[in-house]
C-alpha cells in the first residue's frame, strides 16, 4: 500500500474511532486471507490501525491450506470429514510445525516489523487451551481435539499489557499431546469466554447472501432468529453452517456482535468497523444496531 492510501485509510476512520476505546475484538483471520503478501500486510495494517486507536485486538489464526500444502510435500495423507481434517499422529506433527511454528511466527514477525507488539502463544502456553479427544460415531479423527476448557488470564494479562495476542489453534489434551482444532471454533470460543465486543470473522465470500451465487443478495444484518431460520431453509449451507454457528455460540456467551466478512477483500476488516452498513454480515441478538456499534 502507497503511504497516501494509508493515510485515507486513517482519515476515513477518525470519526468513528472513540467508540471503540479498549473493545475486544477476536478476529478469525484464516488461511484465505492469507494468499498474497499484500494482502496479509492489508490485514495486519487494519489490526495495527484498531490498536493505535485503541481497541485490544486478538488475533485467532488458522492456516488450513498452508498445512495441506505440507502434508502433500511430505506425502502424508489427509482428508476432511464434515470439514474437520482427519489427524493422524504424523499428520499432528506438521499441524503443529505449521500452524504454531511457520503460520504465527510469519504473522508475529510481519505485525511486529509495521510497528506492533505481537506476541505468539498457542494452546500449549500456560496450558491455556485444554481439550480432549473428538469424539464422533461418523469417524475417527485422530488428533482432534474438542475444547474442555479455556483460561482467558494470559491473553487478558497480553491485551492489558499492550500486547496482540496471535493465537494457533493448537489445543494441549490431558495425555500431554498436541491436538489440531478448527480455527473458527477456537475463535469463537475465545471470544467468547472474554466476552468480547465483537467477533470478526474472515471467510472467502462476502458474507451471508440469500442467494450464494449472486453478491448483491448479501444480507448485512442478522439476528439470531433470522440466522437459525436461514439454516433451517437450506440458504444458509456447507461451509457457511459452522460458521454462523461459530457466530451464534459466540453471542450466546456474551459477546455483542459477530461478523462475517470477506478476507478476500483488502481492508474488509476497517470497512466491517467504521462504516454503519458495513461490508459484510452482523449477526447480533437482536436487530437494534449498526455495524460501526
Ligand atoms: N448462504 C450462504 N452465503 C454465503 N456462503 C454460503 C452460503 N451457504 C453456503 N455457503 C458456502 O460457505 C462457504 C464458506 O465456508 P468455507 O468454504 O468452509 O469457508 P472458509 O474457507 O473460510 O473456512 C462459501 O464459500 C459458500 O460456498
Ligand atoms: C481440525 C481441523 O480441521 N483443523 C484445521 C486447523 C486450521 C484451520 O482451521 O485453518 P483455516 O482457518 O485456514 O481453515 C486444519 O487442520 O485445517
């Protein structure tokens, strides 16, 4: 990005920004808004952005193609059931290498070199994120893990020191182990046992649309009814279900907003925020707010 396009950026923003003093903000930022360079620099600036006026942003990241692309190299098989990576013990160890070691030092280093102050944690430090073996009467997914129990002191201790948390989703079992869970759950999950202001969420499609192949059927406000009835429909579908539910589960504990956006598009993150339409889809309780609350 030119330094006058950054500039317009902040200028844009100004007006909006008091509101958002000290908010929580979760992102789920995954492994489709990490496809080029520019545009992970474009997210990492809107994270940057949030920070400097502010808010405590907390960055929750997948990295799901990158381990696939390992997997493949190293000629270990993978395959998805119902959207969860089957994970075997070889399979856990490139999950690990990958998304605690390459994915969130890339992203720690590149925030840390704009000028923040990230720091890189996964389930494993302080035993933060305790989990327990999936389980499942369709399959078994080895290394998976299912969320136990989430000790927020660490992160809150991070935000209120001024630091960016940047967390894999990496969950440590009872037996010691590392076990690999859905970024968006554990995202959501985080959001919510901090009671987060918003939970944003960045997929690879504009948001909820009434009619997927068709970007102007984008619906930009939800409320939960509304969400649950589109899943009931069939409207909402495939992919698009865990992640509404990932939503829903998020309001359910307290937190005030959930967003779907696209982490296809650059700066979709400061659009969501600080524009009252927004970009993408909120989902809250009730229907009484704008994007920007
Ligand atoms: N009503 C809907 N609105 C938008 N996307 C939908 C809808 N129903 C199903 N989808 C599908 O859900 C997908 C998002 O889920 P997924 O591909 O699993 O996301 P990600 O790759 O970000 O994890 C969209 O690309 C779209 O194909
Ligand atoms: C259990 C399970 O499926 N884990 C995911 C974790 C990464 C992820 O969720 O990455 P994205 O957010 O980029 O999709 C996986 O192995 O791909």
């Amino acid at each position: 990005m030119v330094h006058s396009e950054k500039v317009e950026v902040l200028i844009e923003a100004l007006p909006y920004v008091n509101r958002f003093y000290k908010q929580i903000i979760v992102i789920k930022y995954g492994g489709n808004a990490m496809t080029s360079e520019e545009l992970k620099e474009a997210v990492l600036y809107d994270i940057l952005l949030m920070k400097s006026v502010g808010m405590l942003p907390i960055i929750v990241h997948g990295g799901g193609p990158f381990i696939s692309d390992m997997l493949g190299k190293l000629e270990i098989e993978s395959e998805f059931v119902d959207g969860i990576r089957v994970t075997t013990e070889e399979a856990m160890e490139v999950v690990e290498m990958v998304l605690a070691g390459s994915v969130n030092n890339d992203i720690v280093k590149k925030f840390n070199h704009i000028g923040g102050r990230a720091i890189g944690i996964s389930g494993m430090d302080d035993q933060f994120l305790k989990v327990k073996k999936a389980q499942s009467d369709s399959a078994d997914y080895g290394y998976v893990g299912e969320i136990e129990d989430i000790e927020v002191d660490l992160i809150r201790q991070l935000i209120e020191s001024d630091y960016v948390p940047v967390i894999s989703s990496v969950g440590m079992g009872e037996d010691g182990k590392s076990y690999n869970i859905n970024a968006d759950t554990v995202a959501s999950a985080i959001a919510g046992k901090i009671e987060a202001d918003k939970f944003m969420l960045l997929t690879d499609i504009e948001g909820v649309l009434l009619d997927r192949n068709d970007p102007d059927s984008l619906v930009s406000h939800l409320s939960k009814k509304e969400a649950e009835d589109l899943i009931a429909q069939g409207i909402i579908s495939g992919g698009m279900i865990p992640k509404v539910e990932c939503c829903l589960d998020a309001i359910k504990q307290g937190v005030r907003a959930a967003h779907i956006i696209d982490g296809r598009m650059k700066h979709s993150l400061l659009l969501e925020l600080f524009f009252d339409m927004g970009i993408g889809t909120m989902i809250t309780n009730e229907k009484e707010k704008a994007h920007a609350d």
